[in-house]
C-alpha cells in the first residue's frame, strides 16, 4: 500500500486524549465554525484510536522516534502565540530574513502557539488574493478553505498527522484567484524558541486557473537545551494552467524534531517548481506527494539534505502520475559528514491509464567521512504501457582528482573541498528565487563544512 496507513489498534496513551479536548476547548473559546470543529473530533477519534507508527512500517524502519514520544507528554501543546507589534519583537534570524524581504511580499511568522505577526499588503486584497493565518482564514474564508483543508492530507495517515489536525495551531492561508500574477513571494517563517513546546501549524496554497505565485517556507530556530517538536504539514492545488514556485528551507537547531507532510495536487496544464532543503533538526522526517491528476500537468522536484554529527534526515517523495502526457522530474542531493545519515526513499508512480507519462527521479550522496551512511531506495510502479520512467540513485565520496587538482594549485584541503560541496550543491541553489536566501544556505554550508 503506498501510503503505508497505520490501521487504529487501540491504545491506552491518555495524554493525547488531555490533549485532544484541551485542543477542542480552546477551539471552540476562538469561533471555530461548526466544520472545522467537527474535523477535529473525527481526527481526534483517530489520535486516540492509533498507536505511534511501528518500525515494522517500511517507511518507519529507518528513523526512530521513540525518544520524542518517551517526551510527548512533557511538551507544551498550548504554549500562547506570543504575538508581537512589529519585526522588533520576533528572533533575530527571522527579524533579518524579514528586513531583507520585498516590501510588497505578504509576510507570516508562526511559532509555537501560533500565529506572531504578519504583513499584509493592502494591494494583494485589491487583487483578490487572500493571505492569512490559517485560524483566521478559517473563520473568515470559511467556504473556500473548507473545500481543501484536509482534502489532500487525510487524519488516519499515522498517529502524527492525526495529532496535527486536532491540535492545528498556526499555519497559513493563500489564496491566489483565476489569472492573478503574484510579482512578489509570499514569505512564511516557522519559528521555535526554547525547548519542551511543540507547534502543529498547518499551510493551505491555493492557485486558481492561470494564476502565478512563488512562496517561501523558512523552518528556524535556534539550539536550546532540551527536546522541541515540529508538526507540520501542507496542502498545495495548483490549478489548471496556473504556475507556483515553492520552496521549503529547514534549518531547526538541532534539539528539534521534525515530521512533516506536504501534498500537492497539479492540474490540467500546471506547472510545479518545488525546491526542499533538509540543513537543521536533530531528526526530520518528510513525506512529499506530488499528484499530477491533470493532462499536460509538470512538477520538477530539486532539494539537498546536508548532515553533520548525528543528525539524521528522511525524505520520502511520491510522484504519482494520475492523468496522462504528464511529467514529473526529481532531483534530491545529500551531502554527509561525521555521523550524519541520510535516507531517500523514492517511488514514481504511473496508473493505468496515464499514458504518455514522462518521469525521472535521481538521489545523489556524497560523503565526507567513512561513519556517514546515506540510504537510497528509488522505486517504480508503472499501470499504463507508453511511458518513458528512468531513475537512479549515487553513493560516493570526494573525487581524488578533483582535490587533487584543486590542492596542485594552491588550495588547502579543506577550501577544495568545500567548493566541491558548493558545486555539488549548485544546481539546487540555483532555483532558490531569492538572492539573500540562496547566500544564507551558502554559509550554513560552509559552516557544516567548517
């Protein structure tokens, strides 16, 4: 089964029972419409019901959570949002993320509890676009994020994503009408500060026929002393002939844990440019669909992991080809030192009757130590008979040639090898849209490198 459910068993946890009417209560004291509250208790039946996913999963086999769940139930679930008046107030990676930002780009900062500020330019409402804290689109927007909160991403996936949809705290709301162009990225910035809270936020993208946006998530935080976790999860339309470029940039401290699903539906002649990047986090694990379920319908997946230590990244990427003359191509790079491991598993998917399908999907490893270990496990399940599907996957270290050549001429061991890394990388970097994020992702790598 490609989704790898984990069936509800039963069990006596009781702190995620706490949770669930804790999360219900303070729902309801907010205005939840009726809808949206009774999508909580459905997915809260299902928390209450499921065990935490077993490593007999295949796609759990390889990531071990069992010391953030020994944890769970010392997190704060309800830390408050801490809302703030102006940048000045939020940390000081975020607050320079945001000085460096457009002025016409909307802009949401999420943390623990929420929401913690967010700009909005009075230009984008002209236009029609909504963006928006997820909780206050849901009371304002009620009939249009009803039609795709949930839609894509159901609660009886596993116990973690049942949890986020009863708990959902935070997460954003874009909307982007038939035929609009966004000239300018929308921004969203995740935030942790300290340990022993967790946040649940949940992203809505919405593009509608023809229309034209690129949005950028930033995961950061600091390290702190003590385990904090991050629940997070997106669902993505890309409407007929519409074009989103979307980026997802991970840089937790590495006290975090990270989960997180993403979902995204193109249709009929859209354009998908998703970039991911894996750089902080004790652990993250990732689970990315991509569903072409229109004719003419693209996505070009491109992301890196880059791991030090002990860290330990998982990326699981879908390329389902629901519709036929549809094209997905994916590229995922993992560079690992000291400890560091990384695992990629990957699965296109062509159903019957998606002819003309067009995939491609390639993971390339390069280690820096003899302790590093990347695992690489690229798939294919083809229904239909015209259709062109490669993939392959590279494990390696640094060339000796080209440190060689690098070194003849004048440069040190580790200045060799850091612009090998660089070139490693490039491609990747390339498509990231903003000039001072692709700089910022240049220097956590040099200092991974170090």
């Amino acid at each position: 089964m490609t989704t790898m459910e984990t069936r509800p068993v039963g069990t006596t946890k009781g702190f995620d029972r706490a949770w669930a009417e804790q999360a219900l209560e303070r729902a309801r004291r907010a205005g939840e419409p009726a809808w949206s509250l009774d999508a909580r208790r459905t997915a809260a039946e299902i928390m209450t019901g499921l065990e935490f996913p077993s490593r007999e999963i295949e796609i759990w086999r390889r990531s071990d959570f069992r010391l953030l769940e020994a944890s769970l139930p010392k997190l704060d679930a309800f830390a408050p949002a801490s809302e703030v008046r102006d940048p000045a107030g939020l940390p000081a990676r975020v607050r320079s993320r945001v000085a460096d930002s457009p002025v016409e780009s909307a802009v949401v900062v999420m943390g623990a509890g929420g929401v913690r500020w967010e700009r909005i330019p009075a230009s984008l409402a002209q236009r029609g676009v909504t963006v928006s804290s997820l909780d206050r689109a849901v009371r304002e927007h009620g009939d249009l994020v009803k039609r795709h909160l949930g839609a894509q991403l159901a609660p009886g996936y596993d116990w973690y994503t049942a949890a986020g949809a009863t708990l959902r705290n935070g997460g954003a709301f874009v909307h982007v009408p038939d035929g609009v162009e966004l000239t300018e990225p929308v921004l969203l910035f995740h935030t942790l500060e300290g340990a022993g809270v967790t946040a649940m936020p949940r992203t809505v993208i919405v593009l509608g026929r023809g229309a034209r946006a690129t949005v950028i998530e930033e995961l950061i935080s600091d390290t702190a002393d003590g385990i904090a976790f991050h629940n997070g999860a997106s669902e993505v339309t890309v409407g007929e002939d519409a074009k989103l470029v979307h980026a997802t940039l991970e840089e937790w401290g590495r006290n975090v844990y990270h989960y997180a699903n993403h979902r995204v539906k193109v249709e009929r002649g859209g354009e998908l440019q998703w970039i991911q990047t894996l750089l902080g986090a004790r652990l993250a694990k990732v689970h990315s669909y991509f569903d072409l379920a229109g004719p003419g319908a693209q996505a070009f997946v491109h992301g890196f992991m880059f791991g030090d230590e002990r860290q330990h990244f998982h990326l699981h990427t879908l390329q389902r080809h629901i519709a036929d003359h549809t094209t997905s191509d994916l590229l995922i790079k993992g560079c690992l030192k000291d400890h560091a491991r990384s695992v990629y598993q990957g699965l296109i998917q062509v159903s019957e009757g998606a002819q003309r399908t067009d995939a491609y999907q390639a993971n390339r490893n390069l280690l820096l130590s003899d302790t590093a270990r990347a695992d690489s496990i690229p798939g294919l399940e083809i229904l239909a008979n015209d259709v062109r599907c490669t993939h392959g996957a590279t494990i390696g270290d640094v060339d000796p040639e080209q440190m060689y050549y690098l070194m003849a001429r004048g440069l040190p061991r580790a200045d060799a090898q850091r612009l090998i890394v660089e070139g490693f990388f490039a491609p990747v970097l390339d498509r990231i849209p903003l000039e001072h994020v692709r700089d910022e992702l240049r220097q956590v790598i040099e200092r991974k490198i170090g």
